[in-house]
C-alpha cells in the first residue's frame, strides 16, 4: 500500500507543525502504524457516513482523512474533526 499525501494534506500538515514538532511526530508516528497495520486499535479507524472517506486519529484532537484509490491511500486532509463532517 502507497500513502500519497494530496496538496490539501500538505499544506495543512505544514501549518499544523510549523511551531509543533512533537505533534508532527506523532503524525508521522501514526503514519506509520497506519501502514504496519491500518487495523491497529490506537488509529481508531473507521469510514465517515455516507461516504468513501476514512478517518484515522493521530490523537485526541487531530484526525486524518483519507479515500482508498486502487491499491493507494490517498490522504485527503489532516485537523481537528471539524476538517470533514
């Protein structure tokens, strides 16, 4: 499996680590149990209603979204769970 991060997903991880490199860790931290073992339970995964997109979270405040493409991940956007409802 690829995770390829969209602009959108750039941009914001920029701006949410810009000042925070312990957050930005911790992202790529949950990056990468994602892609050791997208069912771990720390990720709490699951798909957003009425949707194809999927939600991880990175901790208590901040998720990350994303959409399976083929064989792909394709990370959508990354913020607190105002980001996509």
């Amino acid at each position: 499996m690829a995770i390829k991060p969209s602009t959108k997903y750039q941009k914001s991880f920029i701006k949410l680590t810009k000042n925070n490199r312990q957050l930005g860790n911790q992202i790529i931290t949950t990056l990468n149990t994602f892609k050791n073992n997208p069912n771990h339970p720390s990720l709490q995964l699951h798909k957003l209603k009425n949707s194809e997109v999927w939600s991880i979270s990175v901790n208590m405040q901040i998720r990350i979204i994303f959409i399976y493409q083929n064989k792909d991940t394709i990370l959508i956007d990354i913020g607190t769970h105002s980001i996509y409802n």
